[in-house]
C-alpha cells in the first residue's frame, strides 16, 4: 500500500534516482515543501493538499523551488576550470663585485684602481596565463507524468531545462623577474638589471547552454471551486562567460652599485587582458498538458 508523505521546506522530496518512491497515497505541501523531479518518472498520489496559500523561500539554493510547488528540470551544466596563472619571471642575478688590482696601502705607494663591478642580468620575461575550460550545457528536462489525484489548493508546476555551467576565469599573467643590484667594493658600481616583462593575461570560457524543457503531462480532480494546477515551460537558464585574465605586472629594475652605477630600467606590464568569452544560450521551452489542455 502506498505511504503518506509531508513535504517540508526542510524535507522535500527531491526524485533524482530509480530508489525513490514516486507513488504515494496523501501528499501534503507544508510551507517551503516543494517536489524537485530531475528523472523520467510516472508520480503519482491519491490527494494532494496545499496548506498554504504561497511558496515560502526554499532552503536548497535551487532558482525555481521557491516560486512552484513542482519543478521538473534537468540537471545542471558542469562550470568550466579557471586558467592558471603565468609563471613569474626569474630574477636577474647580481653583477660582480669590484675588486682591487692589487697594490697595498703602505706610505708613497697607492693602491691600484679596482675594477668596475659587473652589470647585473635582466629578469626574465614572465609567462601567460592559460585559457579556462568552457562551461558545460544543461542537461534537457526528463519526460513526466504527474497523476496528482485529488488536489486541495493552487499548485504551480514548472518544466525547465537545467541551467548551462559558467566559464572558466581567465589565468592572469605572471609577474616579471626583478633585475639585481650589483655590488661594488672601492671601484666604479655596475649597472643594475632590467626587470623582466609582465605576462598576458588569459581568455576567458564561454557559458554553457541551458538545458531544453521536455514533456510533462499533468492529471487531476479539483477537490473544490478555489482549487487548480497552473503550468509553466521554460528554457533553462544560459551560464556566463568567465572572467578574463589580467596582465602581469613589470619586474622591479635593479639599483645601481655604489660609486656611480646606474639603475636598470623596470620591466613593462604585460600588454593585453584575456580575451572575453561568451555567454551561454537559453534552452528551448518544453511543452504541458494539464487534464489535457496545454499549459
């Protein structure tokens, strides 16, 4: 014999697998209580009583369960993966050290001028960042029938695809390598580095489509004259494109050595963002029956 259930804002009954039960003998929405099928099924009861006059807010985060008492709907678009960064630039390494050609200190005899300290090397260039996956399309509506009994209070059906996943975030571009200072002792200072260049950033992922609505054909027997089942076919919903990557900024420039060096030259930003991705589309409305009439 089949059950009777309660349906809560916190127990719905969500049908997403061949384990639940979809035959009952009394069903009763409480406030918040909603019916989320995303399977082919047959669902049936004897009565089905509303016992509250609006839908409450629904605790699950789905879009819809807080606006229709039924929701048929495929199931969700996979988001795409974010792109990684660029590698940052390495750092240039230090110049040499001046040094002393020899000679001593001693009275009437000077030391030799040393040598110039080395120029210190440049950082090098930084890497772009990676492109993301795209976002996945919903998945279509699944095909139902809903054999609802007698029906106590306004019941909202909705038949909807599932909604397309987002792209992914473009990988921003790594930083420049830092030129080094380079050292020096007595003699003239070298020069320090250059920075390295900034990567570019990376593209963003396009969205996924949403899902299509399917067929959903809906029984019942008012229990009275306030008592109905109102219907609706919608696309599901399009996912967005990611963000694109950002540049990578310009390596430091390496200091001068002491006694007269000169500085290097910081290094640029890379030149361009990631490239915009594209929003998904809006799937395809399915179509309702209700006692035989389209929805």
């Amino acid at each position: 014999m089949a059950s009777d259930i309660t349906i809560t804002s916190t127990t719905p009954l969500i049908i997403s697998s061949s384990t639940v039960a979809t035959a009952y003998n009394n069903v009763t929405l409480q406030a918040g209580g909603y019916i989320l099928i995303s399977i082919p099924c047959t669902f049936s009861c004897n009565t089905l009583t509303k016992v509250y006059s609006a839908s409450a807010s629904a605790t699950t985060g789905e879009p819809y369960t807080s606006q229709y008492d039924i929701v048929v709907i495929g199931t969700d678009g996979v988001d795409g993966a974010n792109g990684t960064a660029g590698a940052n630039g390495v750092n240039g390494s230090n110049g040499a050290n001046a040094s002393c050609t020899g000679g001593g200190c001693s009275v009437g005899h000077y030391g030799r001028g040393g040598t110039n300290g080395g120029v210190g090397s440049n950082g090098n260039q930084a890497g772009n960042g990676t492109e993301p996956g795209n976002g996945g399309n919903g998945g279509d509506a699944p095909n139902v029938t809903l054999n609802l009994g007698t029906v106590s209070g306004s019941i909202s059906v909705i038949n909807v695809g599932g909604p397309g996943g987002h792209g992914g975030n473009g990988g921003n571009g790594g930083n420049g390598g830092n030129g080094k200072t380079c050292c020096a002792v007595t003699a003239h200072g070298g020069d320090g580095g250059n920075g390295g260049d900034g990567g570019n950033g990376g593209a963003a992922g396009n969205g996924g489509n949403g899902g299509n609505g399917n067929l959903v054909t809906i029984t019942y027997t008012a229990a009275d004259g306030t008592s109905t089942v109102n219907g609706s076919n919608q696309g599901g919903l399009a996912g967005h494109q990611g963000t694109p990557g950002g540049v990578g900024q310009g390596g430091a420039a390496g200091s001068a050595g002491s006694k007269g060096g000169s500085a290097g030259s910081p290094g640029d930003p890379g030149t361009s963002v990631g490239a915009s991705g594209v929003d998904g589309m809006v799937g395809t409305a399915g179509r309702m029956t209700i006692n035989g009439k389209a929805a």
